[in-house]
C-alpha cells in the first residue's frame, strides 16, 4: 500500500505534464504549475519544487512581485542543491523582477551577482545575458557611458560564441538606441545598417522592412545623408514589404517617404505618398499609426498654405493621441493648434490651445519629477543631467511665453528669463533637498553608499550658497536696470521682477532656518507683507491674518502660492492705498470641501467694471492664472467692498499629517 501511495501522485504529476505541454494560455499554465508543486511537496520532491518555481516566475505578471517571489523560492532550492546553472538563473529572473519594479539599486545587485557567478562557472551565455541587464538600467537611469561599457563587453563576448547572431543584433539594437537618446544619430544609423547586413543573408523580408523603416526614422532626424540616400533606403524597405504581404510595414515606409519629399520642398510627391498611405489605412487599423498619418498630413497642408486643412487633420491627430493618453503627442499638437488658428485670426481657439499646452507641459513635467524620486539617489551625473535638461526646458518654455507678451522689451526681457532660469533651479535644488529628506531615512547599507550620500551633501552646500549668490546678483542687476531706464513703465516692471525674487528668497530662507522641508504659512506671509511694506514708504496697513501658524506647506506648493501672495499684497499696497486710504488688509485659510481655500481681501476699488479676466493681458493676473495651474487648482475673484481672490488647491497627503 506504500509504494502504491507514493506512486499516484506520481502518476497525477506525469498526467500534469502531459497537459501543460499541449497548454499556452499562461493563466492555465501558472494554476496547472501550482498543483504541480503541491505534488511535489508531498513526494518531497525538491529538485522538482525548484524546477516548477522557476517556470511560474517565467510566465508571471509584469508588475514583477509574483515573479520575485517565485525566483526567490525557486533560488533557495537550488542553493540548498548547490546548482550552480540554476542559481544563475533564478538570480538573472529576480534581477528582472527588480527591474520591472523599478528598483534600480537592488537590479543592479542582482545582475552583478549574475555576472559574478557566470563568469566563475565560465558559463559565457549568462555573463552576457548579466551584462546587458547592467547595460539596460545604466540606460534607463542616463548612465550612458556605463551603458555602452556594458554592451561593449557583451559584444566581445558574442563575437567568439557560436549561433551568436540574435545576440549580435540584440547588442546594436541597444546600442542604437543609446546614440538615438544621446542625439548622436549617424552612430545610431551605423548600428541599424549593421543589423540590416547581418539579417540579409537570411531573407527574412518583413524583419528587413522593420529595421529599413527604423534606419530611415534615423536619417530624418540626424542629416547625415543625402536626399537620394534616404530615398533610396525607403524603396529598398517598400519592395521587402511587398515581398512580406506587410501591409502596416509598406505604409510606414509611405510615411516616411512623404516626410522626405516634405523636407525637400517637392510637395507634389509628399500628397502622393499621403495619398497612398490612406488607401491603405483601414485595412491596418491601428490608432497610433493614424495619429501619426494625421500629423504628416496636418504639417503638408500647412506647408501649402491650406491652414483649415491643416487644422482639421491636426485636431484629428491630437483626438487620437487624447484618446491614447500621449500627453507628449498631444502637447506638440497642440503647439502646432496654437499657431494655426492664430494665423486663422481664430484668437479664442488658438488661446484655449496654448493653455493646453502649457497644462501639459506642466503635467509632463510633475510626473517626470515623481518618476525621478528614487533614480536620483543612484548617481551624481545623472542628478546634474537632469539639472541640465530642466533647466534648459524651463529657458525654452518661458522665452517662448515672454515673446508673446513683452515683444518690444527685449533687454527686459533677458532679466525676466534669468528670473525664470533661476525659479527652474530652485525647484530642482529642493528637489535634492527633498532627497537628502529620503537618504536620512535609508539604512546605509555599505560604505559605497554612505560616500555617495557625502558627495550629495556637499553638492547641496554647494548650490545652496550659489542659489542665495544668485539671489543677491540678480536683485542687484534688477536694481542697475532700474536706475537706467526713465520709461516709468518699464521701470514698475522691473520693480515688480525685484518683487517676484524677493518672494522666492523669504522661501529659501525661511526653508534654511529650520531642519524640515516645509514652510510655516502665516510666518512667510507675515514677513513677506513686512517687507513690501518697506518698499512703499509712508503707507501704513492694518492687516488682520486668519492662518494657523501651524499649517506647513512643502515647496513643490510653497513656491507658486508664495509668488501669488506678492502679486496679491504688491496690487493691494499699489491700489488700496490711493488717495491715502489706509490700507486694510484681510488673509484666511480655510478647509473647503477637500481643497485648501487662501483668501485674500482688501479694500481698495478692486479690478475696473469692464475687466475680463479671461483675456487680460496684464501680467500678474497671467502669473496668478499659471501659478494656479502649477497647484493643479483654480482661482476666483469677486468685488466685496475690495478686492476679493480666492485661491483653491489641495495639500499633499504628507504635509500636516
């Protein structure tokens, strides 16, 4: 009867392996593989234990926490084994799991754990498969140069192991890809031609048209190549489409032929090529490829002239790219909208348009600041790259904002950009600010990262002393231009600049007085109305404040309400004072509904009967309506013996907890 007992679950567990290999849905798969480890329990069977772990972390979900655990059990078996060829893999397989978590640091663990043990076994496959796990988060986290080290290595590797090509080709597909990002683009193409050379011999038309298709979205962009070469790439990619039946893969090639016809001024040809992608639409159906048939044939029309046309196209575009969440997409289009229907003299559209794009900038921009919470912990030069990029966006952005409004201030101009450049540091120096924050509450795990931690703190000393320099510097620039200039207009723009920098230096200050990374409300408030007090001589002001003095707020909201609050106070010591009225002066916060409410209320004669918020032009208004936007609220006005503004936004979850 014993041996009877231990046979049938033996016979139940061959049963299961007959089923599992005519089985290809994966959620079959993983509940056929989890009654294959109750049997092998019960056989105490752990060879087999390890072996089913391994394949259910192989087929588990992508958000890679079923996959951790599966390998981890599965690594703990076979370490009690000693097999050092699984040890190898169920560590690469957690090593993944990390990644697809986003945990940088700990992928970085494993994979050089994975290397480790490759290249002590000489096991040459897994070395490679490590490395360019190393490659791909050094890529992921800008790490570039590291990056191609990696590959670099896997490369040399490749070259003297057999049946190497899918390896070979998997190595230029990323090192492509890394000049792509590095806007280095002939180094790019000269990878992709590599890849198309090695796939020749062996015919396969539709791979062929792919990377053919991928080297000419090269060639547009880098300028490497003459007319007729790029041409001639794209023929080439046409013919492998035909010979595939590829149908999505010709159309991508009409794409891209029309975009170059495009750029060579021969329109004719672009409406062809455009004309022939059409045709083939319906039969491809994919949203994402028409959105982007939409935008060639949006730019084409308005190459012509045909600015309807255009705007029809283009609005059909950006429906797509709404539908499909690409907010990057969308926020082009909505650039391209903008300029079109103001040359439509369509002015209501074309400003509903630019506030979209100024929304989504906006947006793109806070998640790209949430994403990079845990990446900046991992390397200085990363930290200062992404200093380089915002800073450099932050400059774009406004220029093109000021250019609208301030057309014939030209030297003003430059200051009010250097005041934006300056806010852009900010905001990423209390970014680091909030990352000393996050390292305080890390365990130190070795000395590497407690050295990495002391270069970080030396870092923010550093640019702690620069940001108050260049507090200093440019008041002092604003205060020299002043004193140059007798249009008294251009003199109270000035003023209101000073203004603007004043009100962003009580903030570093008061941040640096204490040792948390918030701001007390009613402290700022109070000095900030001290000290534009001083800038209007002999005005005195009664001013009744309503704030807890223990409401805190974190920078990320400090910063845009702060710049509100001088607007506010500045207009109420400008206007309510006249005719020497003694100004009164009323500040509440209050909870509403969910939402903080910051009310500000004077009693001067408030905003003139005929004033339309919605399309001022005056530039305080503008920066309250932005601000409030970065605040991801809104904002009220209304005449109650004063001016009355109400601001509305909602405090993060972590501050006055």
């Amino acid at each position: 009867m014993s041996i009877l007992a231990q046979d049938r679950p033996k016979v139940k567990m061959d049963r299961l392996e007959q089923i599992i290999t005519q089985t290809k849905s994966e959620d079959s798969l993983s509940k056929l593989f989890s009654a294959q480890i109750e049997l092998a329990r019960e056989m105490e069977d752990f060879a087999k234990l390890a072996e089913i772990e391994l394949k259910l972390a192989k087929i588990s979900s992508y958000d890679g926490i079923e996959m951790q655990k599966h390998a981890q059990n599965a690594l703990n078996y076979y370490s009690a084994q000693q097999d050092t060829a699984n040890i190898i893999d169920a560590t690469y397989q957690i090593a993944y799991s990390k990644q697809l978590q986003n945990d940088y640091d700990s992928t970085l663990f494993f994979a050089k754990e994975v290397v480790y043990l490759a290249e002590k076994s000489q096991n040459t496959v897994s070395v490679i498969s490590g490395r360019l796990m190393l490659s791909s988060v050094h890529n992921h986290l800008g790490q570039y140069p590291e990056s191609l080290q990696e590959l670099n290595r896997s490369k040399i590797l490749a070259e003297n192991t057999p049946n190497n090509k899918s390896v070979i080709i998997d190595i230029l597909n990323r090192e492509s890809f890394i000049y792509y990002s590095l806007g280095e683009y002939d180094e790019s193409a000269d990878r992709i031609s590599q890849i198309i050379e090695i796939l020749k011999p062996e015919g396969d038309a539709r791979k062929l048209n792919i990377w053919s298709n991928n080297l000419a979205s090269v060639f547009s962009l880098c300028n490497c190549v003459s007319f007729e070469k790029r041409k001639a790439v794209l023929k080439e990619s046409i013919n492998y489409a035909k010979q595939a039946n590829f149908t999505y893969g010709k159309a991508f090639a009409y794409k891209h032929l029309a975009d170059t016809y495009r750029d060579a001024n021969q329109f004719d040809s672009t409406k062809y090529y455009l004309e022939q992608i059409e045709v083939l639409l319906p039969e491809i159906n994919k949203p994402d490829f028409t959105g982007l048939v939409s935008v060639a044939q949006g730019s084409y029309w308005a190459n012509v002239d045909n600015n309807k046309r255009a705007i029809s196209y283009f609005l059909k575009g950006y429906n797509i790219w709404k539908t499909l969440g690409k907010k990057k997409d969308q926020m082009d289009i909505a650039l391209y909208l903008n300029n079109l229907y103001q040359k439509q003299k369509d002015y209501a559209n074309a400003h509903k348009f630019l506030n979209t794009y100024v929304a989504l900038k906006d947006s793109l921009f806070s998640e790209e600041k949430i994403r990079e919470v845990k990446e900046l912990e991992l390397a200085y030069d990363f930290r200062q790259k992404q200093m380089t990029d915002s800073l450099k966006n932050a400059e774009r952005l406004l220029k093109s904002e000021y250019e609208t409004t301030l057309q014939k201030r030209s030297k003003l101009m430059i200051l009010f950009v250097g005041v934006a450049i300056l806010i852009g540091a900010i905001i990423i120096y209390y970014g680091f600010i909030k990352q000393k924050k996050l390292s305080q509450l890390l365990q130190v795990k070795t000395d590497q990262v407690e050295s990495e931690l002391h270069q970080k703190e030396l870092l923010l000393t550093e640019i702690h002393h620069r940001v108050k320099n260049n507090f200093q510097i440019l008041s002092s620039l604003l205060e020299l231009q002043a004193k140059g200039v007798d249009d008294q207009a251009t003199k109270d723009l000035i003023s209101e600049g000073k203004s603007r920098v004043r009100s962003m230096a009580l903030i570093h200050n008061q941040l640096y007085d204490n040792d948390s990374l918030t701001i007390h409300l009613a402290g700022y408030l109070q000095n900030l109305i001290n000290e534009i007090q001083k800038s209007f001589e002999g005005q005195t002001s009664e001013v009744k404040m309503d704030v807890d003095p223990n409401f805190t707020l974190d920078i990320d909201n400090m910063v845009p309400l702060g710049l509100i609050a001088n607007e506010l106070v500045t207009n109420a010591f400008k206007y309510a004072t006249k005719n020497n009225n003694q100004l009164k002066l009323e500040v509440s916060l209050y909870e509403k509904n969910g939402q903080s409410v910051f009310v500000f209320k004077d009693n001067g004669p408030g905003l003139p009967s005929s004033f339309d918020i919605k399309t001022t032009k005056s530039t305080g208004i503008w920066l309250i309506s932005r601000l409030t936007l970065q605040l991801h609220g809104r904002y009220e006005y209304e005449y109650d013996n004063g001016a009355v503004f109400k601001i509305y936004f909602t405090q993060s979850e972590f501050v006055n907890a």
